[in-house]
C-alpha cells in the first residue's frame, strides 16, 4: 500500500511517501514561504525521489488540525484536490496525534501541545506503553494550567512535545516534578508520521473518506471570525 502523507498544520510543511509501513522519500521545508507555494513541488520532489508515479498512490493522508488556520486549510484543500483528481481515498489525521507518534517507542505520557495563541495551547495526551497508544484526552483547546490538572499525578514520565512544548514546559516545570522536554529534533511533526499513522489505520480495517468528505478541524473558531462578531456586537 503506497499513501502520500501531508502536513501544513504549522509553519514546517513537509510530504511523505510510505510503502507498506516504511518510509520511501520526505520532503520538508520551515523557510517561512506559504504553504500553497510549496506543497505541489514538494510533493512532486517526494514521488520522484521515492519512484513512484503519482497515479500509483493508494490513498492520501492529510494532517486535518487543530493547528494555523490557514495552513490545515491549504492542506485540506490540496489533499482534496489530489483525491479528486485521482479518484482515490483520503485519511484525515490528528495534527496532535501526528506530533506525539514519534514517543511511541518511549513508555511515557506523551503530551502533544501547539501553541494556539490567545493563551491558550491545542493539546491532547497520550499513554505509551508496553507496545500499546491510548489516548487519554481528546483533542482540545485549553489554558496551560488546565493542561497540568490533566497531567498530575501520572505513574509513568510525562513528556512534552510539540511547537507549544518549551513554553508549557517553562510553565509547568516547578508544577509537576520530573516532566520532560522533548529532543527538538523529534518535537514537530512531519508528514511521515501523517502517512504512518494513516497506514497503521488502514492496516486495523479504519475506513478512508472520499474527497467530499475531507474537513479541516478547527477547535476554536477563526480570528477573522471572532473579529467579525465582535464588531457585530458592538453596533
């Protein structure tokens, strides 16, 4: 099973290409250009370097949110775009579950958290474990000291890990003894994981959506929106 992999949630944007579980080519640029000027020849620069044709890609998977609004946007859209044109299905993936797959390996807490401004962090946790993901929480937007309640008192090593990681770890230090940074290395995510996580799904029998059927997920509305009912209200 070939799946081309997608993320743009953040300001990296990277493209991958897995076959059957193993990772053929990435593409991964964090230069500040837009993501709608860099997904296409990247994903063109992911196939070739892979050898693969683009018509033999299976699937496409795509990093739906939380995240920039603008960019899960543009990388829903592309996806849609390729699914479209292709008639093949799409696999909408977690952004958050994407930044905590590289702790899988670790018996760990992992807590994935993108900074979503306002004071706030997108996040969700994770419990890895003797082989084993479950997920703890679900995907949410929350102030940091609501996130510390839900990682207190917890039996195995909490780690942090994502763009929101160093602040919430600054923040939470002092609060919960022993709570890890993760190797920056490791901290964001990457398309790679996208396109894993979307072949481990497949492989379990999780049933892929049409073209149509692909949403960003937004877990809070947008600032132009806020912005907009706001000056609504004051009239």
């Amino acid at each position: 099973m070939k799946i081309l992999g997608i993320d743009s949630s953040a300001k990296s944007a990277s493209v991958a290409v897995v076959l059957d579980g193993t990772i053929f080519s990435e593409a991964y640029v964090n230069a500040g250009l837009t993501h709608s000027r860099t997904l296409a020849p990247m994903t063109g620069n992911a196939l070739e370097n892979a050898g693969i044709a683009p018509d033999e890609i299976d699937a496409f998977a795509v990093a739906v949110g939380p995240g920039s609004f603008t960019g899960v946007r543009i990388g829903t859209a592309f996806v849609k775009g390729l699914a479209q044109a292709s008639g093949k299905p799409c696999i909408p993936v977690s952004a958050l579950e994407t930044i905590a797959y590289p702790l899988r390996s670790r018996e760990c807490i992992a807590a994935a958290v993108m900074d979503a401004r306002c004071g706030q962090v997108y996040s969700a946790v994770f419990e890895f474990s003797q082989g084993r993901c479950e997920r703890i929480t679900p995907d949410e937007a929350l102030l940091i000291t609501e996130l510390a309640k839900k990682l207190k008192n917890r039996k195995l090593p909490v780690i942090l890990i994502g763009d929101g990681a160093q602040m919430c770890y600054n923040k939470l230090a002092d609060i919960i003894p022993g709570i890890i940074l993760a190797d920056e290395q490791i901290r964001y995510q990457r398309a790679s994981s996208v396109a894993l996580i979307a072949y481990e799904a497949l492989s379990n029998g999780a049933e892929p959506v049409g073209a149509g059927e692909l949403r960003p997920v937004y877990l809070r509305v947008p600032q132009a929106e806020r912005e907009l009912k706001n000056k609504e209200e004051k009239r």
